[in-house]
C-alpha cells in the first residue's frame, strides 16, 4: 500500500498573450488619438470624471490604490469601482458635496503636512499617513466602503488575485482543492 501525497495543484497567475489577440489590440491602439497617447495614464483615467472633475479623479484614483493597494491590478479596475461614484454624484448633490468637500480636505491635510496635493505625494507611506487622519470621516468610510465591492466584486479581477471564483455550482471545495495542501 502506497502512502504517497497528491501533488499540489499549480495554477498560472499569468496572463496567456496570443499572437492573435495581440494584434488585435495592436490594431486597436491605431484609432486612439494621438492626444490619449501624449497623456499619462493617470491623467486619462482622471478625465472620466466629467460630474467629480479630472482633479477629484485622479485624488480618487490615487487614494482607492492606496487603501486597496495591488500592483498586479491596472488603473482601469480602480476607475471601474469609482465610476459608480460618478454617476450617483450625477443624480445625489449631497453625494457631490460630500466627495469634492472631501477630496479638499484630504488634499488640506496633505498640504499642511507635506507641502502638496495627496496625489503628488511621492512616497505611499505618507499618502497612507494622510488616510489614517481622516479615516474616521464620512468620506473616507463611503469611498472605502463602496470600493470593496466595486473591486472585488469584478469578475475580471479575480484571476489576477489568485480567486477561482465561486464552488457551489460545481460541487464545493471538498473535492476541488481543499484538500490539495500536501506541505504539511
């Protein structure tokens, strides 16, 4: 009787490029306008906020990969969640209010503190310092709050952050996985 362990299951976290989509997304990047290229990234996410204004979206943007920080994730899933923020602020002036009045404030502290809008600050340790001072505000609770389902809730993401998804439908974890730890 053999009393050897399964081997662990090793899943690749890396995105597969194929020849053909990525001429297909070469060919694409022939109809952005030559003004998008000249832009940081940054600054374009930024310009989707028409209702918030670019300056309070990059802040948002910047804040938002600050509070949940993953280097693996490109802007546009960070845009994605904030944009529901965008369009309530279209219909809710008192949401408006409350996200632009704390945009100012947190670009306050900072300048008060280090000498520069909260986007501008270089170093993720002082921009982390400047959120914990307002963590306890309304602000900060909303837009937090409504970024953890914004983010986490994209399906797109999940890959990227090692998450298969949901078990149920495909008969729990029991006999997909759970018990693959074979380390111990």
């Amino acid at each position: 009787m053999s009393t050897q362990k399964p081997s662990m299951r090793v899943l690749d976290k890396l995105p597969q490029v194929q020849r053909r989509s990525f001429l297909a997304g070469a060919a694409g990047m022939s109809v952005v306008p030559v003004t998008a290229l000249s832009m940081a990234p940054t600054a374009l996410h930024a310009a989707s906020f028409k209702v918030l204004g670019s300056q309070t979206g990059a802040t948002l943007l910047r804040m938002a990969r600050d509070i949940y920080p993953h280097d693996k994730l490109a802007d546009r899933y960070y845009l994605q969640a904030l944009m529901a923020h965008e369009k309530a602020s279209a219909k809710d002036a008192a949401l408006k209010k409350m996200i632009t009045e704390g945009v100012a404030e947190l670009d306050a502290q900072a300048k008060r503190r280090f000498g520069s809008s909260y986007a501008a600050i270089p170093k993720e340790a002082d921009r982390v310092s400047v959120l914990k001072g307002m963590e306890q505000s309304p602000f900060f609770q909303k837009i937090r709050g409504d970024m953890v389902t914004g983010l986490y809730d994209n399906k797109q993401v999940w890959p990227m952050l090692g998450y298969e998804g949901s078990s149920w439908q495909k008969g729990g974890y029991v006999n997909r996985g759970f018990n693959d730890i074979n380390w111990l």
